[in-house]
C-alpha cells in the first residue's frame, strides 16, 4: 500500500512539474515547444543584460545610455532593472504555459547567479581603484575578500535554494533573494560610488544575509497560486 502511494506520488510530480521531453527529437516535436523555447529566452536574456553586458565591453550600453539620457553610474543598475523583468517574465510565463521543468528551474537559478550574485560584484572589482594594491595596510585586501565573500554566498544560496525548490517550498524564501542582494549592490554602487569605503562592508553584510535563515517573503505578485490552492 506504501509503495503504491510513493509510486503515485512521485508519478504525479513529475507530471506537474517535470512533463517536458527528453530527447532532441521529442522536444522539437513536442507541442509546447515553441512557449519552451520562449521562457528560455528570457531566462538567456537574464544572464545577458545582467552578466554579459555588465562587464564585458560592448557598445549596447553606452547606445543605451545615450537613448535614456543617463549619466554611467546610473546605468549598471538599469541593466539590473532589464534583468529582473527577463527574471521574473520567464517564470511567470512557464507557470501560465506549464513548462516547467527541474532542468528550466536550475537554469533559472544559475542565471540568478550570474546576473545578481557574481555580475555586480565583478562589476565592482573591475571598476574599483586599486583593488588588488599591493599595500602594507592590511585594509588594502579587504574589498577583495568582500568580492570573494559574496560570491561564495550567493553560489551558496543559488544551490541552497535549488534543492530546496525540488523538495518543498511554501513561498517564503530562506535568507535574502540573490536577485535582490544584487540589486541592493547596483543601487548602492549608483548613490555612493564604486570607490566609497561602505561598498565592501555593503557586499559583506549582503552576502551573510543571503547565506542566512532569515525568512523573506516572497511578493503576493510573483507567488504561483495554484500551489497555495493545493
């Protein structure tokens, strides 16, 4: 009897959520291909406005500020701006597509990752001056290990997350979103500086928020209702 109940359970989780085809062939095929393939755009476009464009030189953003008529410390956090629509566009899209997948939810999360948890910080050590001086203040190496820290945080939090989302998840996150410590870095780079002393001790504090248990609530907009009904 136990068994037939696991057996239906795990038949009906793979049906709700992981119902998209294997094999090349299947998925060209398949009906809802092209919404797929749709939500994956967004979620590319996540990592491109976000990462790609943040700190590989390009002439889109200077095209972009120009169009906007914004000065550059405004405009990184503009892309972060584009990002977070492209992120919450494919989510919202899969769900009233029903395309979700474990595949499209870890991609999601890897490129929350790279747009929000390594793109600003990256952003900042290559913007920063003299972040790798060589100096007998031991100061000196402190934005650098803030960098390192918020990284290792969010990969943390991105992988955290991850399992978590695939075993039980009641709509409340568990330490600080990454897109949202993210964002909080590009506003604090926009108002202060790159080069202001708060920005290390800003990556630091950002980085042990989203490592921690402090429960977030997830915004009523972007909580998907027909799990609350269930």
């Amino acid at each position: 009897m136990a068994s037939t109940s696991k057996s239906s359970n795990t038949s009906h989780s793979k049906t709700k959520f992981d119902s998209i085809p294997v094999t090349k062939v299947e998925l060209v095929q398949w009906q809802g291909f092209l919404k797929w393939l749709i939500v994956n755009m967004f979620t590319l476009g996540t990592i491109f406005v976000g990462f790609i464009l943040l700190v590989v030189p390009t002439p889109f953003p200077k095209f972009l500020q120009s169009l906007l008529n914004i000065s550059d410390q405004w405009m990184p956090l503009v892309l972060a701006g584009i990002a977070v629509f492209c992120d919450i566009a494919d989510g919202k899209l899969a769900r009233a597509w029903q395309v979700q997948s474990k595949v499209g939810a870890t991609f999601d999360g890897l490129a929350d990752m790279m747009a929000f948890g390594i793109g600003p910080p990256i952003y900042y050590a290559l913007n920063r001056s003299n972040i790798y001086q060589d100096s007998s203040d031991s100061y000196a190496y402190f934005p650098l290990f803030a960098v390192t820290l918020f990284v290792g945080a969010s990969v943390y939090r991105i992988s955290r997350f991850l399992v978590l989302t695939f075993s039980y998840y009641n709509g409340t996150f568990k330490g600080m979103p990454t897109n949202v410590a993210g964002c909080a870095v590009h506003i604090s780079l926009a108002i202060f500086g790159v080069d202001h002393w708060c920005q290390p001790w800003m990556l630091c504090c950002l980085g042990i928020l989203m490592v921690s248990a402090v429960p977030f609530e997830k915004p009523s907009f972007l909580k998907d209702k027909s799990r609350t009904k269930e």
